[in-house]
C-alpha cells in the first residue's frame, strides 16, 4: 500500500493569497447569508402571523412591485441619483475651495467660518420652503438643499486637515524657501487626503438623504419626481409593496455610494496611509 504523497508547502507569497483570498470570501458570505437570514425570517413571520399585505408585505410581494413597476421606480431613482450626484460634486468643490480659503488666514477663518455653520445647524426642513420660493424650478431648489447638507462635512475636514500639517514640516518648507502655493499643494493638501476622504464617505450620505428629506419638504410630482415622492404616493394610495420596493432602491443607492466613496478613498490611502494599512492579526 502506498503513502500519500504530502501536500507541497505552500510559499509565503502563496499562502497570502489564499489568506487574502479566503478573507475576501467571508467578507462577502457573512453579509450575504445575514441579508438572507433576514428575509427568509421576513417571510416567515407575514406567513405564520398572516399579516396583510397593506400592513406588511412579504419579500415575495416586494419583489412583484419591484418587477411591475420598474420603469416608474427606475426612473425616479435616476432623478434622485442626479440631484446626489450633482450637489456632491458641488460640495467638494465648494467645502476643498472655502476650506483653503478660510485657512490662509486666522481672521478670515473667524469671520466666516460662523456663516457655515450657521447654515448647517439650521435644519433642511425649515428654510426648504424659502430656497423653494426664491428658486426658479423645484430642481434646483432641491439641488441647493441637497448642496448645503453635503458642503459642511467636507468642509470641516478639509479645515481639520489643513490645519493638522506637522509644524515641523512647515517650517522645513520655510527654511527652504517654499511659496504660500507649494507649501499649500505639495505639503497641506496631500496631509489633509485622508480627512477630505472621511468628508467624502459622510457628505456622499448626507447628499442622498437631503436630496429625499428636501423632495418631501418640496412636494413634488409628476414625471420628473424622485423616489421621494413615489415613497408618498405609494402611501397615499396604501400601495405598500410599491413603497418599500421604493424604499430598498433608495437603500441600495446609499450602499452603493457608500462603496464607491470607501473605494476611492482606499485607492488614495491604501499605499501610505496607517488607516487603510493591512494589519497582521
């Protein structure tokens, strides 16, 4: 009888792989099979406890909504996803602008930097009906709400950033000569990524949800209205499976956001910087 012949020792480069490999897997399975878990325990409880559908449908009915009325929830979510998407760009053009402005000097920061946070501690909510007033479409009024939810969190990070440069780094820039300029592009700037990123993955969210909390402040209809106003009209009309098809598009549109952000900040970190650094357990 022969032995079997022992497995090969797998190199170091080799087994990183298949640690990186089985890693990868498992963070894709357990999310996977609690999201399964969860409706496979949804359907159970609206079958046992028989509760109707205009109290809570099951995934089943969910799913037909989402199938029948695709062309209506697909095309809301394209409005809600260009009023994010839009105000987003705003933001971080707006929030890295004022940022470098506010820090090249400490009295400007102290006198304008109140104005910021002046209009992020007002809620959306109350002066949506204004910007609604003074606006010409309710597109842009959303757009502006929307903008000024999203500018803030960038804004104070990069602010944070900026003024987080080492001083030692500051005054080697000095000693050689640096301009205002290349100090700002070569050293705070690049010092301050990892904080505009955290802004990003925050104001990415916040865009989503001020672009749907202004729809409802709005009340808008008609072909050209987002998700919000589908989520209204599915509840006027006790057309709940509708409503929470509508409910798992917006869901998916800030999980998909949230990804595309965590993934470009780690294309930006992930070589260099200690919070994207792969650590041996």
């Amino acid at each position: 009888m022969t032995e079997p012949t022992p497995a090969p020792d797998l190199s170091p480069a080799a087994r990183l792989r298949r640690h990186a490999l089985r890693e990868t897997a498992l963070q894709i399975a357990l999310p996977v099979g609690l999201i399964a878990l969860i409706i496979g325990a949804w359907q159970a409880a609206v079958m046992v406890w028989q509760i109707p559908a205009y109290i809570l449908p099951g995934p089943n009915l969910v799913a037909k909504a989402m199938v029948d009325d695709w062309g209506i929830l697909f095309a809301a979510l394209l409005v809600t996803a260009k009023i994010m998407l839009v105000s987003l760009l705003l933001a971080l053009v707006g929030g890295v602008g004022f940022a470098v402005f506010l820090i090249q000097s400490r009295w400007i920061e102290v006198t304008f930097y109140p104005i910021a946070v002046i209009l992020q501690v007002t809620p959306i909510v109350a002066i949506a009906p204004l910007i609604l007033i003074y606006t010409p479409t309710t597109q842009v009024a959303l757009l502006i709400c929307a903008f000024l939810v999203a500018f803030f969190p960038i804004l104070s990070n990069m602010v944070q950033g900026l003024k987080s440069v080492d001083h030692n780094l500051l005054n080697l820039f000095d000693l050689y000569g640096a301009s205002r300029w290349q100090r700002l592009w070569q050293l705070q700037l690049p010092a301050a990524l990892p904080y505009f990123m955290t802004g990003l993955r925050i104001g990415g969210g916040l865009a989503l949800i001020a672009a749907v909390v202004a729809e409802f402040a709005a009340g808008s209809a008609g072909a050209g209205s987002g998700l919000a106003f589908r989520l209204l009209e599915a509840q006027y009309r006790l057309h709940i499976p509708r409503l929470f098809a509508a409910l798992l598009l917006l869901s998916a549109l800030g999980v998909a956001i949230f990804a595309v952000t965590s993934f470009i900040s780690w294309l930006s970190l992930h070589r260099w910087h200690e919070s994207s650094l792969k650590r041996e357990n």
